[in-house]
C-alpha cells in the first residue's frame, strides 16, 4: 500500500501531521507493507526570503491581528508538545521554501530525504534557525549525511529538481488539495489537515482493507 505526503517545511501542522502520522503508521498492524512517499507542497510560493517575523507575515497574510496569530501558534506549541515535538515561538522569519524542497528532492536519490525532512522541520520549528539561509541548508544537508558539495551545486543550480518540485504540485492540484498537511492513501482515499494519531490509523486500515478486497 502506498501512502503519499504533502507538506511545506514552513508549516506547522506539517510538522505536528507527520508526527501524528508517523504514530498512527507504527500503530497500524501492517506497518511494514506500506510505502511512504514524501510530496512538496509551496504555502507561499511568490515568498521572498527576508527577516520580516513568521507572526506578522502570516497575520498579514489571512487578516488577523498579532494577538491572533500568537494565539495560534501558542495552538501549535501545544499540540506539538502533545506530539513529543519541541516547537519555540517567536524566533521564525518567512520565507520561501523552494530551496529546501529541491534539497529534500536531491536527498532522496541518496536515501536520505525522510531524514533531511525530520531535521528540517526540527530546525525551523524547535530551533528557530532559518531553513532560508543557504549556509543552514549546506550544513542540514551535511548533517544527515550528504554530500557538501554535491548540496552545494543543487542549491546554486536554480533549475536542480525543481521540475520534480512542481511536479508534486501541479498533481496536488490535480487531487484537489489547496493545503497541507495532504495525505493520500492508496489514490483513494483523501486526508487533510492535522489528525489525530488514531484517525490516522483507522484511515489506514480502511485503505488496506479495501485494497485487500479488491
């Protein structure tokens, strides 16, 4: 069975949602028969990266005040939290994420994207260190285990996997999603947003029960 994964590493129920599946997948009896393919997904493509603060971009952006968004990420830090996630407020800046998933793509020809994703997402949100920067990017990417100046190259070349990138995107549109988190199971069944663990599982197991009838 195949489960796909859309998410952007600048969202936070991206973060929470992968965690809360990631629980859900250990807790589904067939666990070891599944595949997991990892999608991206741009919350803010026209984005340029800069210093203005993740709390007044984003309020900007859908209309709320700063109290509002403070209130929402407070939302964040404690569902992470009940996830075993560290999650900082205050400290991130916006950006565009392009970069990062050309280097997430470029990690999965070398087996490691799921854990240049896990440290990305840890980094961002747990740090508060900006997945922006090219000099963060080269060392995440030297972190788990990649090649320094094989990233290098990826990241100073603009056309290096961004066809891949796009190409998650325009089928994301094509499956209907407008947002992330976005899984889905089997190209049959549709999951979006942040869910509980055991939804996740039960999501799961009517996948494989209907892949099994059929």
């Amino acid at each position: 069975m195949r489960v796909e994964i859309w998410t952007d590493i600048a969202c936070p129920w991206c973060y929470i949602g992968k965690a809360h599946f990631d629980i859900g997948l250990t807790a589904f009896t067939h666990h070891d028969q599944v595949q997991v393919v990892h999608r991206s997904f741009e919350l803010n493509p026209q984005a340029e990266n800069g210093t203005v603060p993740i709390i007044d971009a984003v309020a900007a952006q859908y209309g709320r005040t700063r109290e509002q968004q403070i209130a929402r990420e407070e939302q964040a830090s404690a569902m992470a939290r009940s996830a075993g996630l560290a999650y900082r407020i205050g400290g991130r800046v916006f950006g565009n994420t392009f970069d990062i998933h050309r280097l997430i793509h470029f990690a999965k020809t070398r087996g490691l994207q799921v854990e240049l994703i896990d440290l990305a997402f840890r980094v961002n949100f747990a740090d508060e260190r900006s997945v922006y920067d090219r000099g963060t990017l080269v060392g995440l990417a030297v972190e788990v285990g990649l090649n320094e100046a094989e990233a290098r190259e990826v990241l100073d070349n603009p056309d290096a996997y961004a066809e891949e990138v796009r190409a998650d995107e325009r089928l994301a549109a094509e499956l209907g999603a407008s947002g992330v988190p976005f899984f889905v199971l089997n190209r049959r069944y549709g999951v979006s947003g942040v869910q509980p663990a055991e939804m996740l599982t039960r999501a799961l197991e009517q996948a494989w029960a209907d892949r099994s009838a059929a």
